[in-house]
C-alpha cells in the first residue's frame, strides 16, 4: 500500500470515528435523541445572543427551509427558542436556552479534549506542521473541493 492510499483509509477511518465519538459523548442522557446535525445547528447558533435565520443558514452553508427544520425540532426539544425582532417584527431571531447552551458545552468539552490528546506531547514544531497540513486540507475541501 502506497502513502496515497494509507492516508486515504487514515482520512476515512478518522471521519467516521470522530462522528461516532462525537455522537456518543454528546447525544446521551437527556440527549439521546438529538442528532449530531442538530448538535452542529446549535454549535452555529452559539451562546453569545440572538442569531437571524439567514445568518445561521449561511454559517452552516444551508438553505433557511432546511434549518428552519432543524430548528422546529430544537424548538420542540427545548433546546433552541424564537423570538421576533423588536426593529424588524418580520425577522426571526434564534437563541439557545439553557438546556441548548449545556449541550453547546458538552460539544466544546469533546472537542478541546480531542485537541488536547492529539497535540499533547508533540513539539512547538510538530504542532505547527500539523497545523499547516491540516490547513492545506481544509483549504482543499473549501474551495476546490472533488471536480471532475
């Protein structure tokens, strides 16, 4: 097996067990029945206020219908709540209630934690190199992405 390839299963391998992972620490308990895409609106939506709709749909590259989906079933789970602009009563504003902001933390906590295990024990110099690869694939998968 050539580099190609084994950097391709590594790609792979660690997308799939970070979702799992994720959705296990995070999707427990009172939880159990929030999704991880769910879990991703509420990381956008954050705790810092009153977010727009359309400005939410566009953080996370989405339409306004398909998170207004989302939404309605965070509205029904207690986990995000809507609330009319008082300067513009045609534009609805999302916030977190107490309940969203605690799973918003759970979700930060996994991830610091897996940020802290990764770089634990590798150089300034290490942490910089993978900074810069892991840059150089996210700059891949946002802008040129897989054309044919």
């Amino acid at each position: 097996m050539d580099a190609r390839d084994t950097i391709n299963q590594v790609l792979v391998r660690l997308f799939r067990r970070i979702n799992d992972l994720e959705e296990q620490a995070i999707c427990q308990d009172k939880f159990k029945n929030t999704t991880l895409n769910e879990v991703h609106v509420i990381e956008a939506i954050g705790e810092d206020g009153d977010k727009n709709m359309t400005a939410v749909a566009k953080a996370l590259d989405v339409t306004t219908g398909t998170l207004t989906i989302s939404v309605n079933s965070l509205v029904r789970k207690g986990l995000v709540k809507r609330v009319r602009s008082e300067e513009d009563r045609r534009v609805v504003l999302i916030s977190l209630t107490d309940l969203g902001r605690e799973i918003d933390r759970r979700h930060v906590d996994f991830h610091r934690k897996m940020i802290d295990e990764i770089i634990g024990g590798l150089s300034e110099e290490e942490v910089g190199v993978l900074t810069e690869m892991l840059g150089r694939l996210n700059d891949f998968f946002m802008t040129e992405g897989y054309n044919e």
